[in-house]
C-alpha cells in the first residue's frame, strides 16, 4: 500500500479511538467538564499533561527549529523542559490545594477583586486563542501532505474531531483522550527515529547514534560530518552557537517561567485526588516529555544530513518524489535564479531553496525512504499532538467565560445544567474562531509560541508566585502588574517581531540585545517591580487573604 493508504488507516483508526473514548467519558456535570471529578490517578494525568505540552510545535516545528539554528536551539529545549521543574516546586502544589478550577479563580479570590479576575481572563483567552490557532494550522497542513485533501478541509476534520470530545467529554474526556494521544505521538516520533539511527550510524538510539561515527566506511562523526555540510554551504557550523550570553539566558527563562504560568497547563494539576499526586503528575509528565525533547535534536541532525546530501547541487528534474509532494504544499520552493536546473542551496543572496522549519519531522521518514507505514504513522502523531493541546487549550477558553465570566461576575444564580451548556457553548465559538484563524492566520501566528508564552511569562506567572509566596501584595499591586507585563511585552513583540509599528528594526537595536522571544523576562520583571511597588504604597490585604494564603501554603 502507499503512504495516502496507510494514512487514511493509520488516522482512521486513531480518530476513532479517541471519539470512543469520549462517548465513554462524557462529562455529566461542571466538576466533571471543569476538572474531570478530581479523580484522575497521577499516571494519567502525567500522559496528559505531556501529551497537551507537547503540541504540533512541539512534534513539528522542534526538530526543524533546531535543524536550521543548530547550537542555538537548545534554548528551547532547556526553557520548555526546564519550565516543569518550576511548575513542580512553585506552582502545581499549592494550585492543587486551592482547589478551585481555573487560573483566574485564583487570582480572583486570592486579590479579592472582580478586576483582577477580568484581566486574569483576558490574559488567559489571549494566550489560549493565540496557541490554538497555531494548532489548528498545523493540522491542515498535516492533512493537505499526506491525506492529499485542501488545507481548509483539513482544518474544518480537525475541527469537528476536537469540538466532539472536547464539547462531549469536557476535562475528563479531553484527560483520557490525551492519554491515548500520548502514547500515539511519542510511538510515531520515535520508530522513524529509531529506524534512521540505524540507517546511518547503525545505533539504535537515537540519542546515542547522533554521536556516533557514521556507517559509511569513512570513520566521521555525524555532528563532525554535518559541521562541515554547513560550512561547505556557508552556514554557521551546527555544534556553535550565534546568540549572546544574555539572549540566551533571557529566552530559556522566558520559555521557562511561561511554561509555568500557561493556563492549560496548570489546570492539569487540578484534576488529581490531592497534593501529592499533583507532584507525582509533574514528575511523570517531566518524564513523558524528556523522552521527545531528548529525541529531537538527534531528528534535527539525521533530517538536516539527509535534507542537504539530497538536493544540495542536485538536478531539480532527479528529484525524489518526496520534494515533489511537499513542493505541492508550498513548503519547499525552488527559484532558479541562474536557470541552470540545479538546486543551489546557500547561505547567500544565489540561495535558490526556501524551506519551511516546520517539514522536518514530517519530511524526515521520506527523504530516507522508510517503509510508507511509518510516514503515516508520523503524519498520525503529528494530528495527535496538535488535536491534544488544542482540546485542552479550548477547554482554557470554555471554563474561563462559563465559570470564571458568566457564574463569577454576570450571572452567579446560573444553575449547573445552563453552566454547563454555555461551557459547551464557548468551547464551540472556540473551535470556529481557531479555524478563521487557521484559515486566515494573523501575522503572529508565525511568532504564536514567543507571543504565548511571552504573555504568560509577562502576566499570569508573576500574580501566581507573588500570590502563592507573598502576602503583602494587594488586588491594586496586581493588577497593575498584570496590565504593566502584558502591555510592555505586546508593544515590544508588534515593534520588534510583527512590524505593526512600522519596520521591523535590525537587531542591533534590540534593547539590551534581547530578541523578541526573550524579553519575557524583562516583562516579567516589570511586572513583579510594578506589583510590589504598588502594593506598597496600598493597604494591605484583608485578613481572610492572609488565612487563606496561609491554608494553601500550609494546610491542615
């Protein structure tokens, strides 16, 4: 059978298991549909929480963002995994012991203000539409490749199979189908892995053969072998890197403080029995993830080897049918400048090869010509990774208008039943508004993984910890410090990365030589500066705040 064959299986079968697993799961109240009863064991919710972390930028675009910027990609693998560490001591317990069911509830309750909750809200539905749209995408072009369908019905399938078990099961729906997506994403990243390890280094790990000497007969080290393709092609040599000291350190934090403070995260922690299996999910989740991002450097460089010796001073018209099917999608294009019919792949203006980052993992089985089975089963991991993220992202967005919007400030005699309606409601306006966006994608969608988590760095993560671990600031500290972060991140990322105030300007004009994904940080700071100082100069909070700060941090 061929690859369309194979993915039409392979995805068949998939789909269907996960809408059987919400036919199952059906959520028949709010505290089922917001934090699936509480009664999620740590195991599961650790294969969840994994599985809604690693999202398609995650199984799609890592592997390429390291591919092309080599030594420098490392940033995201330090600030993504190394934010889990942070959510394991700083915030999943003590959110766990709050008990309530969303981020803005805390921030709600615990700064006493409608106010403060409104902003929380905001931030949250900034973060999740702009991650979700960017899901959304990734399933369309997964669909247009390898299912030969139109971008936009790839998009609209995703949507339908999303909105089923999301708006069907709600949280303990969305829980029980990550955990199956789990296991389908990380299978379908590591066997094309494993066989391509093989294939050049005759090491079947992965992590292990990317440091090994090629099979060849030549006696080189595949990093050595790829350090000198790149240099060959005028590009930085792959094991060094380009970013300063500073840079380096502003984005691995920005990566790490917004990976604990994104709302769809957090209220993975909210749905195990108590404390320490919020712990215990953390650990596991941590673990689960390590497995990918461990992976993905060594996909990086057999995909970059592979993708170089095989169209760089290549005749177009000898291609393999793999360039011919992704050049359909628009995702590689080939301008020849010189009209000689060779591919001249270069780190200059005679460059006549664009290729998108995001094709690598896709790609990667094709170009080293893996049995056809095993690109379908990519191609299935790929959906499950962007379906997974994207159905706890919208849950984000339902719980966030049902019960933090329409039963905490609106309309709060809303009874459970019409609660719950409108949570499925919004999840579904949700869905359609991630489609127009997929359909449609806003100019950050390019930049939709710096934009959320640079808000979330800049917004949510700063109200949590001070909220958690200082009693002084007050709902005026706050919400100052919330509006603060977000604005001066939003102004820095449309000047420095979306060009919505006039021409992008060169780097050299970065502020302190920060790039756009890291001045999280420096947002975040002036949000912690901002909330402290305010909080100073305002009474203190009232005495319930304290007793209840105090109950979480140290319960009975």
């Amino acid at each position: 059978m061929d690859v369309q064959a194979w993915t039409y299986i392979i995805v068949g079968i998939t789909f269907m298991l996960y809408i059987g697993i919400a036919i199952w799961s059906k959520a028949n109240s709010t505290n089922e549909f917001y934090i699936a009863g509480k009664g999620v064991s740590p195991l599961a919710n650790g294969m969840a929480t994994a599985a809604d972390w690693m999202s398609a930028a995650s199984f799609l675009s890592m592997a390429g963002i390291i591919a092309f910027s080599g030594y420098d990609g490392s940033v995201y693998l330090m600030g993504w995994t190394g934010g889990y560490v942070l959510l394991a001591l700083l915030v999943a317990p003590y959110l766990r012991n709050f008990g309530k069911y969303t981020v803005p509830d805390f921030i709600g309750e615990r700064y006493y203000s409608t106010n403060a909750r409104l902003v929380a809200v905001f931030c949250a539905l900034i973060v999740s539409f702009t991650y979700v749209a960017g899901q959304m995408q990734g399933v369309g072009i997964v669909f247009s490749r390898f299912l030969e369908v139109p971008f936009e019905v790839g998009v609209l399938i995703g949507m339908v199979i999303v909105l089923f078990y999301a708006v069907l099961g709600g949280m303990k729906g969305i829980t029980y189908t990550q955990v199956a997506q789990y296991c389908v994403l990380i299978f379908a990243f590591m066997v094309p892995a494993i066989f391509i390890s093989i294939q050049m280094t005759g090491n079947f790990i992965p992590q292990l053969g990317m440091g090994s000497v090629i099979n060849d007969g030549s006696g080189i080290y595949l990093l050595d072998k790829l350090d000198m393709l790149s240099k060959d092609l005028g590009f930085t040599e792959y094991t060094k890197g380009s970013k300063s000291v500073i840079d380096v350190f502003c984005i691995t934090m920005a990566l790490m403080v917004g990976t604990a403070g994104l709302p769809h995260v957090i209220v993975r922690f909210f749905t195990v029995k108590k404390v320490s299996d919020a712990r215990k999910s953390v650990g596991l989740a941590l673990l689960f993830i390590t497995i990918l991002y461990t992976t993905a450097p060594a996909v990086s460089v057999f995909s970059k080897v592979n993708l170089i010796e095989t169209v760089s001073n290549k005749e177009y018209v000898m291609m393999p049918e793999w360039f011919k099917n992704w050049e359909n999608t628009g995702l590689i294009k080939f301008n020849d400048k010189n009209n000689d019919g060779i591919i001249n792949y270069i780190n200059s203006s005679e460059n006549e090869l664009y290729i998108n980052n995001d094709i690598m993992v896709l790609a990667n089985p094709e170009i080293a010509n893996l049995p056809a089975w095993v690109i379908a089963l990519v191609a299935a991991g790929g959906l499950a990774a962007a379906l997974s993220t994207a159905a706890g992202l919208l849950l984000v967005i339902s719980t966030a208008v049902s019960n933090d919007l329409i039963k905490k400030i609106l309309y709060p005699s809303i009874s459970q039943k019409n609660e719950l309606i409108i949570a499925r409601l919004s999840a579904t306006f949700a869905v359609l508004v991630a489609g127009y966006f997929a359909y449609n994608p806003p100019d950050f969608v390019a930049a939709v993984v710096a934009l959320a988590f640079g808000l979330a760095a800049a917004s949510i993560f700063p109200a949590i910890i001070l909220g958690i671990f200082f009693r002084r600031v007050n709902k005026e500290g706050a919400i100052s410090g919330m509006l603060v972060g977000i604005s001066v991140m939003l102004f820095y990322m449309m000047k420095f990365k979306l060009g919505w105030l006039g021409d992008i300007p060169p780097k050299s004009e970065w502020w302190f030589g920060i790039s756009p994904e890291g001045f999280g940080s420096v947002a975040m700071l002036c949000n912690f500066v901002t909330s402290i100082t305010v909080s100073m100069v305002f009474k203190k909070p009232p005495k319930h705040v304290a007793e209840l700060i105090d109950n979480i941090r140290y319960p009975k």
